[in-house]
C-alpha cells in the first residue's frame, strides 16, 4: 500500500515516499529537501543529519520540557529516541521507505542525558531480514562519551507496503 493523501502530508512528500529507497528519504531529510514526518520527531526536536542504507544519524538536543523532576531528561524519552534511530536505521535497508513496528526494546542508560545539549544519536541495522529485523542504536555526548544504547528488534508496518 503506498502513503495516501492526508492533511499533514503535501502531494510532493507522498510522490517522494513511493519512489525514493529508505536511505534516499531519510537523506532527503537530511538534506532538508524532505521534512521530518513525524509528529514524535518534531517534538523530540530531532534532526536526521545523515542516511546510508543500514544506518541513521540523528542530531538530538532535548529541552527542558522532556525533564523529569530530577532536572535530566526523562529515560521514556532518551528510549524514544533510541526506538527511533533503531527504525529509522531498519527502514533505510528497503528499496522504498516504509516505517517499523517495534517488537522490543532493551536500553541500557549509562551517563545523564541533560536539557540544551547536543546529543549525537547513531542507528544501525544488524540484521536486515525480510521479516524481523535487528539494530543497535547509540548516543553519544558532545565529548563523545556513549550515554546510552539500545538493541531493538524490529518488523516492517505493513499497511505501508505494497
């Protein structure tokens, strides 16, 4: 099934998602020559930086507003952001753009991940199957000190497939 007209979706981005490869859009996006997609994206203030097939860079500074009482950014959001990556990173492996499905997710939170700080978040597709898939997913610091990472196996959404 291809992307069907929507009101948060102009005519341009549809024909782009049915005929560009995974790793085209996600670099499209890069570009800025495609918008991000996502509501969760936009609200997570995420930037996708770079795309080759099997693997996502993102450019990630979360604010204030993702802060648990702790003042250091929620772990619900530093997972979200890993889930993203992890996808992201699966869906660059397809010949036409289609989304993921999350079957699990294990994160490991190693240092604090702090409100108007640039994070550099990295996907990587492990196993690009046909039918569950497996990749990795790693932020890191200004410094470039691992923060945290996540193992994520993934399934193709196929109401976006043909």
């Amino acid at each position: 099934m291809s992307v069907e007209t929507g009101p948060q979706l102009d005519q341009r981005l549809i024909d782009l998602w049915n005929t560009l490869s995974g790793a085209e859009l996600l670099q499209a996006m890069a570009d800025g020559t495609v918008p991000e997609i996502s509501h969760v994206s936009r609200h997570l203030r995420q930037i996708v930086t770079g795309a080759e097939p099997g693997r996502v860079d993102i450019s990630w500074t979360p604010t204030a507003d993702l802060c648990n009482p702790g003042n250091v950014v929620h772990g619900g959001y530093i997972a979200m952001i890993l889930d993203n990556a992890a996808c992201m990173a699966a869906s660059s492996t397809f010949e036409r753009f289609t989304p993921m499905l999350t079957l699990s997710l294990n994160v490991d939170y190693l240092r604090a991940v702090n409100a108007d700080e640039t994070y550099t978040v990295t996907g990587t597709c492990l196993h690009p199957g046909s039918t569950r898939m497996v990749s990795n997913a790693l932020i890191h610091d200004a410094e470039g000190r691992p923060v945290a990472q996540a193992t994520a196996s993934v399934i193709p959404n196929k109401a976006f497939m043909p």
